[in-house]
C-alpha cells in the first residue's frame, strides 16, 4: 500500500516547493505510483515549478505536433 508522509502532502498542497518536500526514496515511490519514471522525476524536482510547467507545455505541443502528423 502507499501512503503518503506529512511533507509529501504539504508538497501536493502547494505549500512546500518539490525540493524540500521530499527525498530520494520518497520521490521514487511517488513517481514509481504514479507510472512516472524515477530518473525523469529527480532531474524535473531539481527544477523551479515554472521549468517543470514550461516542460509539461512542450510536451503538449510535441504530441499534439506527432498526432497531427500520424493522420494526414
């Protein structure tokens, strides 16, 4: 079963940043839970929110980019 600790849901709530929410091991658990690579979850959580937001935005529009061209 996963449970979340005190910092993990402070961190989900927004009132502490991904860096000093949670450790390694808790990040792994996290990520593994939320079908989330390990490593690609480490090197986001050592960016600002707004990296990770700008991140997020490219990959949106790379799909979009990939499943416009997968139906012409």
């Amino acid at each position: 079963e996963f449970a979340l600790d005190e910092n993990e849901l402070f961190m989900l709530a927004g009132y502490l940043s991904h860096q000093s929410a949670i450790d390694a091991e808790s990040l792994e658990r996290y990520a593994y839970n939320k079908g989330l690579d390990p490593y690609v979850a480490g090197v986001l959580a050592q960016e600002p929110a707004e990296t990770q937001r700008a991140v997020v935005g490219i990959l949106s529009i790379l799909k979009s980019l990939a499943k416009s061209t997968t139906e012409e």
